[in-house]
C-alpha cells in the first residue's frame, strides 16, 4: 500500500502508483489497470475522490514529470538486483530507494547541496580503511569474469580454501592471469559484497540531446573499492561482449566520493532556465 510520513517528507510508491500519477499530471484519464492503484492513494489520503493529490505529493509528480537531471543506480548483490535513484526538478529533488523482493519504493525529499550525501548512503559508502593491495589494478576480459561468477555459484563456499584454489585455478585458466593480480583478483571475486553502476542524465544546454555520464563500482568488502575502468561507461546496449576488456582498479573512498561529485552536472551544463 502506499503511505506518506509527513515528519519526514518521504513517500512509499509503486510503479501503478507513479502510473496513475502520471496520467493525472497529463489530464488523462485513469485507465482500468490503475484503477485500483488509484483507489489505494485515495484510501492512503494521498488523493482525494475527485483526483486531487495532496500538495506534498503534487510537487514530488512535477518534479517526476519535469526532470532537471535523473540519476539511476542499479545495485547488484546477493538477494538480487535493485534500482534507486534520484530526481531533480526545478524547485524538489527526491532520493528513492527500493528492497529486494518489494515492489513499492520510498522516495524521500533531499536538498540539492545534500544530494552527493544521499546518493552516497544509497550505494553503502563508508571508509574500511582498506589499503592498496600489491596489484592494484587487474585486466582481464568480461568472460573471465562472468565465469568466475558462474563457477562460484557452483561451489560450496563453506569450504574457503578449497574454494578459493579451484577459482584461483579456473583464473588462471581462463584469464591466463599471474601473481599478483591472479591472487587479488581472485579474493576479489570472493569478497565481492555487490556491485553498483551509477548513471546520470540531462538536457545539455545546447539543446541538442541528452548527456550522460557514469561509473561502475565492485564493493569488496575488505578488500575495498574497485572502479570498473574497463569497460567504461556509459555502456550502450550491445556494446560489451565476453572478449571485451575489464580492467578494475583500487579506488579509496575519498576518490569514490570525488566520482559521484563529478557525476552531477554544474549549472553550466544544464539549460538555461526559463524566464518567468
């Protein structure tokens, strides 16, 4: 069910919920596949019975369906993959977050100089005070990768170390990697926690189409933050493939902090605003 907690300025939403907003917003009307979602805003007091949205809502639909800069954030772990991200309108920016196995997202109003801040919390940011290990940076191919995840899915990892010698060996094999970077690639792929891809878009000023920029970060856990270098993103459809070069390199947290700055687009980047 949808829900509002209005200490917090924060929304709990599906996509039929964003659905039957976003004809409103249109002046369309519902259509019958929405029509329950819409009847749960009303009962939620979001909507009242002639279709209007609370004033809290109405500027989080604006800011949706007139976005500034929209960020995605596609979260890859061990209970599945997740998307959250962030809208920013001309006069609202809100920060959503979903839950493994839930439909419904939480979107929460953030202010702008604070948005670095929310984006970060969302990935799981924090400082283990890992340190550089003796190959910092490792090159292999996509493939070599995919396998090591296909081979690990296939093992009993209560077993660490026998474990660890038969993906070393698969590593070697298929990556035709050595000391050192087989040895930290390989406790890469065992302490990976998750990985996440950031990506965000906007209107150039030229008015010539939409800019995007990205990153894609492997949380290892101990073993600290890698920035997937190769391939470099943004990624097009199609435009990996097995062969394609990976190459991965230790990235402390100051630095991942620096890169999801640097994703945000300045004012100069942004079309000029209306005048009013």
């Amino acid at each position: 069910m949808p829900s509002f907690d209005s200490a917090r300025d924060r929304f709990r939403l599906g996509p039929a919920h964003l659905g039957v907003l976003g004809r409103l917003y249109e002046g369309e009307r519902v259509s019958g596949d929405l029509v329950s979602a819409r009847d749960e805003l009303r009962a939620a007091g979001l909507m009242s019975d002639d279709d209007a949205v609370i004033p809290e809502l109405a500027e989080f639909v604006t800011a949706l369906a007139e976005p500034v800069v929209l960020v995605q954030i596609e979260i890859a772990g061990g209970e599945g993959v997740t998307d959250h991200g962030a809208v920013v309108g001309s006069d609202a920016c809100y920060v959503y977050e979903t839950w493994p196995g839930e439909v419904e997202s939480e979107y929460v109003r953030t202010d702008l100089p604070l948005l670095v801040w929310s984006l970060a919390r969302v990935v799981g940011l924090r400082d283990r005070e890992a340190k550089p290990p003796v190959a910092p940076v490792v090159t292999t191919t996509i493939g070599v990768m995919d396998a090591g995840f296909e081979a690990l899915a296939d093992m009993d990892t209560a077993n660490i170390d026998d474990t660890a010698e038969r993906l070393r060996a698969l590593l070697a094999e298929r990556g035709r990697l050595s000391d050192p970077e087989l040895t930290v690639f390989t406790h890469l792929l065992l302490q990976l926690n998750g990985n996440w891809r950031m990506t965000v878009a906007w209107n150039n000023r030229k008015g010539e189409g939409t800019d995007i920029r990205g990153i894609t970060v492997l949380d290892c856990g101990p073993l600290g933050y890698w920035l997937r270098e190769r391939p470099a993103e943004p990624i097009m459809p199609g435009a990996v493939t097995p062969d394609s070069e990976l190459r991965l390199v230790f990235t402390d947290v100051r630095r991942v902090w620096r890169l999801i700055t640097d994703l945000i687009p300045g004012a100069e980047e942004l079309p000029a605003p209306a005048e009013r």
